[in-house]
C-alpha cells in the first residue's frame, strides 16, 4: 500500500468525516419523505376540499336544469299564419258635382261616425232647392184655385146652371195640378238631399287614410280614386286558415260557446291581442286542404292593422288532467323520442316517451313520464346514460345564501 491510500484510508476512518456522511443521508431523507408528503396532498383525493376548493365536477355532477312532470289541463291550440283585415272598410265618394271647400279630417287619425270629413260647395244647390220650392208654391196655388172652380162648377151643376161637361172639365184640371204639385215636391226632396251630400260625414267610426284629393278640386260620382278611405279599426278582424282535418273540432267549439283566439308575437312568447272567434268560410279550399276562418279582436290599443301578417293561435279543446313536461325536456334519437328521467340518485336515465299535444312550451306525454318525475331541460347535450346530474338553479340558490346572509342586516 502506498502512501496515498494510507492517507484516503486513514480519513475515512476518522470520526468526524463519518459523522459528516451520517448527516447528509438524512438531511437528503428528509427532504424527500416532505417532497413525497407534498405530492400526495396535492395529487390526493381530498386536497380540493381541504384547501377550501370547489369539489370534482364528477361529484358535484353535470349541471343541467331540471323540471318536475306536472298533471294539469291542457288548451290544444293552433297556430296559424293569418292576415288582419279591417271590420269594414269604405272609400267615399261624392253623390254630386261641386268643387271641394273645406277638408274636415285629419290624415291617419281617428274619426267618429257622422263626423264631418268634406264639405262641397253648396251654393249651387242651395238655388236649385229654393227654385224648387218657389215652383212647388206656385202650383200649389194654382191648385187651390182649381179646387175653388171645381167646388163652384159642381154647386152650378146640381142647380143645372153649369153642363156636366164643364164639371168634368174642371175636375181634370185639379186632378192634373194635384199631380203637378207631387212632382214639384219630389223636386224639393231631390234638391233637399243633394244640398246635403255637399257636407259628407263618416259612415262609420274608424282611421281615415291619406287624403286622395284636395281643396278647390272638382269631384263628381263617376270618379275612381274617392276622396279619402275610412278602414274600421276598433273592433278589428283576423283571416286566417286551418286544417279541414280540423273543422269539425272547430265547429263543435263555436258551437258550445266563446272560443278565444290569441294573436302572439314572432317568438311565440308575447300575446298581442285576445279575441274570440267569429265566423267559419261555406268552403274548403280545395288546393290548400284549408278552411278559412274570421277572429274578432276589440283592438282597443291599437295592436293590429289592417294588412298586417300575424301567428294566430286558436284554442280549439281542453284536455282534463294530462301529464305535461316542458317542450325542452323532449329529445330526439334514432329510435324516437325520450327524455331524461332524474331518479333520487340523481342519476339521469333514458325514457321513452310518445307526444300527443304541442303549445305553449309544453307537451302533453301519453307514454312514458307519470307525473312527479324529474327531467332534463337544458344542458342535456352533456348527460349521458346514468351521468350524475346537478340542478344548476338550485346550485345557484345553495351559492347565494351566505351572500345574502351577510348582506343581510
């Protein structure tokens, strides 16, 4: 042995050196058995909860929204396309010739019935009334001078003063001056009335549309355009169709009463106005498979106008006591239809379902949901077969309380 390796040995066998290596292999144990304890901690199981973290989505389960099948009478409705159309509708026209002095009306507003709406110049016709008159008193007077020589001649007849002849005579003369007189007050009448249509009032209580001619314009009987449309509004009516498969529910509804008819907004959401439904058409359509029918609605806010293409929705029977679910809890697979069902485990499983009725964001189940079961609503797209579920409102609620309890004085 050599010199170097009795100096190597010689420390290595010195205490100090020995003690030195004892305490780098613990220092070096000790810091991986915390290593490993920091690991499992954040790897374990229960690290989230421990640390105060929201639990593992596969315990909490996924949300979704949950509805309970409910037992409660059903309005079986149909929803039409349907076009709004004005009670009755006028153009007026004028019943004479004369030129326009004065406009009554306001453009698009309201009128009442027999309201003023145009007034023709009268003058023209105030003269021909007061020269039908003047000749109606002047072959009344005529008449009644013939009544006097007829009262005369017949006094000389019995006498045998006067000839029979001059009787007769006198008798034809009255009885053509009676009938001069009826014609010279049927001239009267005529020229009363066309003095009064120089004033033309509203048929009837309505909108009036845009003015189609103006003051100082000459207006007659044979013009086309008019002078002003009056469309009533307030009640309005509603032409839409339905299924002929259709009528005979429909008829027997109208027959045992009011059947009322909603007009609903583009989303299906919001009613625009309620009526009743007033009339059923004599036919069929028969390149449409439809019937045609007419709702009354009393407008009173001015919801619809004529013209105006609205959803009809038309209840035509109530069903008693079915069970219904929302419309989203229904889902579509390639063996039919099925829902969702959301036992106490909370585990979602699939149902077959068969669907009778559709409206109001529910249907009526025939088969498959008794009523009290939970289903699915939204967030079905991620349950799948026995998931653990979560109702995300009532999660929200659980989230909100101590919130609300700190808030709260």
């Amino acid at each position: 042995m050599n010199m170097a390796e009795l100096q190597r040995s010689s420390r290595l066998k010195s205490p100090k050196a020995l003690i030195a290596c004892i305490l780098i292999v613990g220092i070096a144990g000790t810091v991986w058995a915390k290593r490993a304890s920091i690991e499992a901690e954040l790897t374990g199981p229960d690290h989230s909860v421990a640390n105060g973290g929201a639990k593992p989505a596969q315990d909490a389960g996924v949300p979704v929204t949950l509805a309970s099948a409910r037992s409660q009478d059903f309005l079986v409705n149909l929803d039409e396309l349907g076009t709004v159309q004005a009670l009755n509708t006028v153009t007026v026209h004028s019943q004479i010739t004369g030129r326009i002095a004065k406009v009554d009306f306001t453009q698009g507003h309201m009128v009442n019935k027999g309201a003023p709406l145009v007034e023709i110049d009268p003058q023209s016709y105030e003269a021909a009334l007061a020269q039908a008159k003047g000749q109606l008193a002047r072959d009344q007077a005529l008449l009644k001078g013939a009544q006097v020589d007829l009262d005369r001649d017949s006094k000389l007849a019995t006498q045998h003063a006067a000839s029979q002849q001059t009787l007769d005579d006198q008798a034809a003369l009255v009885a053509q001056d009676q009938g001069t007189v009826q014609a010279d007050q049927a001239a009267v009448q005529a020229a009363s009335v066309n003095l009064a249509y120089c004033r033309i009032a509203a048929p009837f209580t309505g909108r009036v549309g845009f003015s189609l001619i103006d003051v100082g314009n000459l207006v007659q009987p044979t013009d086309t355009t008019g002078i002003v449309t009056i469309a009533q509004v307030q009640p309005i009516s509603v032409v839409f169709p339905a299924p002929q498969d259709q009528l005979q529910a429909v008829t027997k509804a109208l027959a045992s009463g009011d059947v009322p008819v909603e007009v609903i907004s583009e989303d299906g959401k919001t009613v625009l106005s309620q009526g009743t439904l007033s009339y059923i058409d004599n036919q069929i359509n028969v390149a449409t498979g439809t019937i045609n029918l007419k709702a009354t609605f009393a407008n009173a806010d001015d919801a619809l106008w004529p013209g105006q293409s609205v959803t009809v929705r038309l209840g035509v029977s109530t069903l008693k006591n079915v069970v219904q679910i929302p419309l989203d809890a229904v889902q579509h697979g390639p063996d039919g239809l099925f829902a969702y069902i959301v036992g106490p485990d909370r585990k979602a499983q699939v149902r077959p379902i068969k669907v009778s009725e559709t409206g109001n964001g529910s249907v009526v189940v025939s088969d498959g949901v008794k009523p009290g079961e939970t289903v699915v609503t939204d967030g079905s797209y991620r349950v799948q077969p026995g998931s653990l579920v979560a109702d995300v409102r009532q999660q929200v609620a659980t989230d909100a309380s101590p919130a609300t309890a700190i808030a709260s004085p």
